[in-house]
C-alpha cells in the first residue's frame, strides 16, 4: 500500500499495488492482480515448458493462476493446460493436392502418426495407396453388369488386368472351352480332345481308329464317331 500524498485533507488515495511478478493497481482498495504466466517468471508459469516443446504459450485469462495452455504450431492441432499438448497432424492438409491432382482423394484415419497418409482411388476402383498416388485399379466383373452378361450364359467373368478399361472377359466352363471379351463366349467342346463324362476318351484310338466330333457346340454331346 503506498499513500503518496500524506497531506491531512487527502483522504481515499492511497494505492494498493500487486507485487511481483503480479501487475494491477488500485486507488483506495484492493488492486486485481494479474500475470501472463507465459511472459513472466513465477511458480506456476509456463517457463520454457512449451518453448521447449516447439509449441505455443497462451495465457488468455491473466486472473486466473495455473491457467496457460501449450498450442500445437500450424499445421498441427491440439492443446494443453499447464503441459506440452498432444499434437495431432491431418497429414492430407498438406498433402491432399498430392491426390487430388491423380483425381484421388486423400485419407489420413490415424492424425497421431505421420506417414501413413493414402491417395484413395475414386469408385468403383478400391485401390489405395501410402503417401503416394495410387495406380487405380478396378475389377470390370464387379461394375457395370457385366458379370451378369456371363453368368446368364453359364460363364465366369473374368479381368485379367484391372489397370486396363474394356478387357474383361467371359470363359466358357470346364470342359468346354471359348473367351469372348466384353461379350459371352461362344463355348465349344471337342468331346474327341476334351475329358468328360460324354467324351470319348481312348476309346478310338484303343482300337486303331479316328475319332470324330463333328458338332463341337457346348450343347451337342454324346455324337462324337
């Protein structure tokens, strides 16, 4: 408390003063204190303990003790009272162009680790990649109704290569044989070659003679000569 002017008519003026490392002053009562707990040097300031953590001190409530929180730099997120915060980093705030321009997007599920942030490729491709562009690839089979165009004629789709566009294909079963791309196969069935229940087997040439299918059709059995 200090009362610069002792004179008896001066009444009320006295000053009450924080003391260091307080700030804040009042006339003729109590002053509210206050410390930015990150600028100054005091028992329950921040010193060096965000510094040190290449964070960021803020103190937005200089009345309260105790209160400064350690902020995470840009582009990470993340804070803590009175600690180092936990700093948590969306890797595709930064790398998203990355995908973008390969026409993916990006994906980064786990912002606690770097790395491991994926180029996603646009459907129906399931294709992804880390830290990198994918090289998309879709199963035509999957997409399109094309399955079904084979399957309604007893045929198995199939793509060989998903890197390339118009390449799937129907296959004939087994034991017949035929592959047509983007369209049903037209299966045959050489029942003098093939091995199958109707097939001829060694049976011609067991008794030194040709055999001879002359319908190979999927559909035609048993008329091999």
């Amino acid at each position: 408390c200090v009362d610069a002017d002792t004179h008896p008519d001066k009444t009320h003026d006295w000053v009450c003063t924080c003391k260091a490392p307080y700030e804040g002053s009042a006339v003729g009562a109590a002053a509210a204190c206050t410390i930015n707990e990150c600028e100054r040097d005091c028992a329950t300031c921040a010193g060096t303990v965000c510094s040190g953590a290449s964070q960021t001190c803020k103190d937005t409530d200089v009345g309260t003790a105790g209160d400064w929180t350690c902020e995470c730099a840009a582009p990470q997120t993340g804070s803590a009272v009175g600690k180092p915060a936990a700093c948590e980093l969306d890797e595709c705030v930064v790398n998203e162009k990355i995908c973008t321009d390969a026409g993916q997007s990006c994906q980064d599920l786990d912002h606690t680790a770097t790395g491991d942030w994926e180029c996603v490729c646009a459907p129906p491709s399931e294709t992804r990649n880390t830290a990198a562009p994918a090289v998309c690839e879709t199963d035509e089979c999957k997409v399109n109704d094309h399955a079904k165009v084979c399957e309604e004629m007893g045929q198995e789709c199939q793509d060989a290569s998903q890197g390339t566009d118009g390449d799937w294909a129907c296959v004939c079963p087994p034991p017949s044989v035929g592959t047509a791309t983007t369209d049903a196969a037209k299966c045959t069935l050489d029942e003098c070659l093939a091995a199958c229940a109707t097939c001829a087997g060694s049976v011609c040439a067991d008794a030194g003679q040709k055999c001879v299918d002359a319908d190979t059709s999927a559909g035609a059995v048993g008329d091999w000569l």
